[in-house]
C-alpha cells in the first residue's frame, strides 16, 4: 500500500479501511528503519493516523504543514514522496530526521527545537494574505512543546490576529483541562460545522443592526451563550485567548479526525483542534515505555567500553556526590532529565530536583532566584537549547553574579540530528559574558574537579562537555585547578610547536601530537582547562615559547577561544605564529553531516588526522614565504 504513495493526492483515492492499511504498513516501515539507523521512535508512532488524516484533507504543499520540534515527521516524509530515501533517514547524506525545507517543498519550516510552530504557521499565514494567496496554514504541536513560552506568546498574537490558523494539540502525556462528556463534545463538535458558524455570522449582524439596543441586545446574547456553555462544560485557556475550540478527538481514529478536520478547513478564524495520541501506538515496548523510546540508538553491537563512562553519566554521578555533602545543591533541567544524566540526582534528592518544561529561558530565572536565596543550583542542559536562554543568563544570573552552575551537555558535535542540534556556539555566545567562568574538562577526573570548583565560586559558572566516552585518565587530569591556567600533557625541551585544545577534543590532539612525531616534528600539548578567565601573561608566556601555537576547539571559529588567544598574541606582539583549527562559520559545512560526532570531527578536520594536517600544511606555508631568519628552517618537513 506505501509503496502507492507517492504524493498525498494519492490518499484522497483510498477508502477508510485502506488508510487504516497503510497506517499499519508506515509503523512497520517506521519501525524497521530505526531499528537500523536509529531515530525517534515513540513520538512518530504517536502520530501515524493524525498525518495520514492531514494529508488527507489538506492539500500539501499548496497548504502548509509546519511541525513542531519536528522529530515526529517520519510519516508526513513517507507520505511526501520519500519512500525510496527512507532507508537513508539519519545517515550521511540520506534523509534528515527534521523537516528540512532544502529536501521537499512539503516541509514548510525547518525544525528541530521546540515551541516555534505556532510563530512560524502564524507568520506564514500573514504572508500569504499580503500576498493575496488563501492556503491553509497548520501547526501541530505536541502538550510537551506547549510547555515553552514561545508557544504562548504565539498563542496570544496568533488570538489578536484573527487569522484561520489551524493547531492541531497533540495531547500524549500532559491532561490541559479536557471537557469530558458527549454533551460538551457535540458542542464543541457543532461550532466548527460551516454552517453553524455562517449563521453566527448572521446573527452577530443582524443583532448589533437593531436600533438604538443593538450593541445592548449583542452583549447580552454574548453573555448568555457563555452561561449556557458554562453549565455544560469548562471554558479553556485557547478561546480565551480568541480561539475556536474543538476536542478532545481520538488522535488514532482516521475517520473522526478526517471528519473534523474538513469542517475546520472552513473556518474564517483561528482554531485549535485538540486530538488525544499514545506515543509509541502499535508497538507494544514503546508504548509501555515511551521515554525510554523515544530516541532509539541503532541496532549495531559495539564493543565494550570497559569502565570508561560517558562525560554525561560521570557529571550525574560527581553531582549526586556532591548534593549528599552539600544541602544547598538543587538540580534544574528542561524535560531532558534522562539525556542530561540527572536521573540519579531526581531519585536521590526528588525535592532539589525541578523538571521546569521546555523552558529553557524560566530554567535559567528560576535558578537565579535559588541562588539568590543562597542555594547552588546546576542547570544541565543541551549546548544547543543554552541557545534559547541567552538574555536571562546575562541579565539575571551574570549582572548579579549569581552561583548557578550552567552544565552544558552536548558541546560540540552531535551525531545524527543534524545541523539544529550541534552545540557550537556556546564559547562565542558567552565567553564575551562579564563575571562567568566557564570551564572545559577533558576526562571525568577534570570533570568532578570542576563541578566541584564551580559550587565553590559566588558567580555564575559553565561547564561545556561532549556527548561522549570519557578519554583515559592521565596524571595531568588530577593536578590542583590554577584559575585562568590549563596543564601540559606534553612538555619537552627543544619543541618549537604548541597544540593548545579544549577539553573536549583531548584524544584528537593526543593523536595528532603522536602523528607529527612520526613526520618529525615534536609537539607539546597544553589543556586549556579555563575558556575563561584566562591568566593572559601566562598565555602570552606560552605564546613567546613556540614558533606555532595551534589552538584546537569543538566550537564555531568565529568569537571562540582561538580568535581570542590568537588576538592577544598580535596585541603584545608575542613570538609565536597561530593558527585556529576550529569549525568554520558556515552552517552548510559545520553542520551538514548527520553521521556520528567522529565522522562529523573528521569533515571539519578536527580528528587526529585532520589537526596534524592543518599543522603541517601551517608550516609548510610559513616557510614557503622564506622570510629573513623564519624560525621554521629549523623544522623538519
């Protein structure tokens, strides 16, 4: 039946029993794939029906279908033509697990963090009327992202505009006030029927055209239709906020949704449809578990890792540590309480644990008021979701040099979810920010020094890390921290190069040294530590030492930790030439891999063998410009 799709038109020609078919055949399809490449599992089971029902009614993609955070998009993709990619869905050069607008007309928006489907369906609607079209414009978001405050502020604009915007609320988990009974559900089912709302039109009219009591007798009918309702069932949060209301409908029953959803297609104003879903429908272990299936990992064995642990784990196991010494230790996260390693924390300590939503920004204030109250908070959150928190990280934690601990997880690379989810922009956005220290271990040793280090401070600390394996321990890891000072892994007499790396690129430059070794240059290699403070006559010290110092960071070139050291160089004139192997500035070329963080280090060269490279090639440059007295004759090439 899949196979038949290939364009949505091709749904209108299905019977109902047929649909129901297909949404069996898409399960599979969908569950086979990430068993295989790994992905979004329970989210897209969730919404199966509701996408065959959209597609359906709505004619994509003249009609709009933006999805919220957008990992729930397999079947909207297999519905769009991109049955014969699927196998690709997640791979270098396959499929995104997003919409993406540059690989279908059918994805309207690009995706990938949560809570902006409502400002982005709003903004397209009030394009296309400028512009004189009449598509429709549908946001589908799930009760998970209507816990961002995006969402409400959209919410209130989208009510103030009056425009025929359509959000289907996705209800999986989070109970938003349903009404309960079939008399408030054939109400609610009557007011969207066409016909219903032309006579309301009418009536609305007429009534407020009778003289002299017209806006009088208005009023009072406004009035007394809100009584009636009241004592059938609860008015809610979305006609207050100037909203149709309808729901809530089974969100796994194709007929019922496509019934619903034809009689909205109508409406001359905004409208939510609210529709119920179980994540993980049809598939009996993500429906018994959908958290812990709702990324799914490939199916592919590893080896064993032994006792390395992930930096993630090592942070939820140093921090529960730490709170069993210290009361005044709290623990904030924005609903990525597993991801972020602070399940353990929430078992341990459930009253310092705060799940605050998908609010990054509140996690942010929150934790300011904690520590203005004298308690140590530690927010754990992605790098690339600290993003949408920016303002209230300098204005309510910085200004006042408040102790919360920002714990970046993900800094850098992260395999698989392509170009919204890479933490790269986390040294440029707040290395410039006054009174923060921000820190960067290179093993789980380093790691628990400065989680310790930063609940001692009485400012705002951050602390960026990788989604990977801890490297092996070395005895540099475990020296004492020296504020604005890393520590040598390598230091010998006679090296006239320098490879000077954040934390999380460690077992990349320890390759790297060992590769010019056999080239024939010897390397020395410095662990940064401190992005900053940075003790400035220690660095410029180091800078006078070398003939090249190559600074080496996970993170955007542009604003990072490299163009800042390389700056401070040029202004004391110091010895040294640099060189920034870092990730250049163009999203296309940092981002556009969705293989896995090694093979994404690798196209950025940022592996071993990618920073030996750029030194050499560095090298070979500078002597080739044959400068009067160039210290690099000196180097074997």
């Amino acid at each position: 039946m899949l196979s038949q799709i290939n364009d949505p038109a091709d749904l209108k020609k299905l019977s109902y029993q047929d649909l129901d078919m297909l949404a069996v055949e898409i399960r599979e399809t969908i569950v086979a794939c990430i068993a295989q490449n790994g992905g979004h599992l329970a989210s897209n089971l969730g919404v199966v029906e509701l996408s065959i029902a959209l597609h359906r009614v709505f004619n994509s993609p003249s009609d709009k279908i933006v999805w919220d955070v957008g990992h729930q998009c397999y079947t909207h993709k297999l519905l769009t033509g991109r049955l014969k990619f699927f196998s690709e869905l997640r791979k270098t050069g396959g499929l995104a697990g997003f919409p993406k607008r540059e690989e279908s007309p059918h994805d309207a928006f690009n995706t990938g963090h949560a809570s902006t489907s409502i400002s982005a369906a709003s903004g397209i609607l009030a394009a296309e009327r400028i512009l004189g079209g009449k598509c429709r414009v549908v946001a589908v978001i799930g009760d998970g992202a209507l816990t961002g405050g995006l969402a409400y502020e959209a919410l209130s604009h989208a009510g103030h505009l009056g425009l025929p915007l359509i959000v289907i609320l996705n209800d999986n988990t989070m109970s938003i006030s349903p009404n309960v009974g079939g008399l408030s559900k054939y109400l609610s089912r009557l007011s969207m029927k066409a016909k219903y709302q032309r006579f309301r039109r009418y009536f609305d009219t007429m009534a407020q055209k009778i003289p002299f009591i017209g806006g009088i007798f208005f009023d009072l009918v406004v009035r007394l239709k809100r009584a009636i309702k009241a004592v059938f069932y609860t008015d809610n949060f979305f006609v207050d906020l100037g909203f149709e209301y309808v729901g809530p409908i089974d969100g796994h029953h194709i007929q019922s949704l496509v019934r619903v959803l034809e009689d909205v297609r109508q409406l001359d104003r905004p409208v939510v449809v609210h529709i119920i879903t179980r994540k993980g429908k049809g598939c009996n272990y993500a429906e018994d578990d959908p958290g812990n299936y709702h990324g799914v990992k490939a199916s592919q064995k590893k080896e064993s890792d032994g006792d390395r642990h992930s930096f993630t784990d090592a942070f939820g196991a140093a921090l529960v540590t730490m709170a069993g010494r210290d009361s005044r230790i709290t623990a904030l996260t924005a609903a990525m309480e597993a991801g972020t390693g602070l399940s353990l924390f929430k078992r341990a300590f459930p009253h310092r644990f705060f799940d605050v939503g998908i609010a990054e920004g509140h996690a942010a204030t929150f934790a300011a008021g904690l520590a203005a109250r004298g308690l140590k908070p530690v927010v754990a959150i992605y790098s690339t979701f600290i993003q949408r928190s920016v303002d209230q990280i300098i204005h309510d934690t910085a200004l006042q040099k408040l102790p919360v601990l920002f714990a970046l997880d993900r800094a850098g690379f992260v395999d698989g979810d392509g170009e919204t989810h890479q933490g790269l922009f986390d040294i440029a956005l707040f290395r410039s920010v006054p009174n923060i220290t921000i820190f960067a271990p290179a093993s789980e040793t380093e790691l628990r020094l400065m989680l310790d280090y930063s609940l001692r401070l009485d400012s705002p600390a951050m602390m960026r890390y990788p989604k990977a394996l801890c490297p092996s321990e070395l005895p540099a890891f475990s020296l004492p921290l020296e504020e604005g000072r890393g520590v040598w892994l390598r230091r010998t007499t006679g090296s006239k190069v320098c490879l000077a790396f954040t934390g999380s690129v460690c077992p990349q430059a320890i390759k790297a040294v060992h590769l010019l070794q056999e080239q024939g240059i010897s390397a020395d290699l410095y662990n940064i530590r401190f992005i900053k403070p940075v003790d400035e006559d220690y660095l410029a010290g180091i800078l006078n030492s070398y003939d090249l110092v190559a600074f080496i960071e996970e993170g955007i070139r542009l604003g990072g930790f490299g163009e800042y050291a390389a700056a401070l160089g040029s202004c004391r004139n110091c010895r040294a030439e640099t060189v920034v192997l870092a990730v250049e500035g163009d999203f296309a070329n940092a981002n556009h891999a969705l293989g896995t963080r090694e093979q994404l280090l690798q196209d950025n060269r940022l592996d071993g063998e990618g920073i030996a490279a750029g030194i050499h090639e560095k090298i070979h440059w500078f002597s080739q410009k044959r400068w009067e007295h160039t210290p690099f004759e000196q180097i074997k090439l």
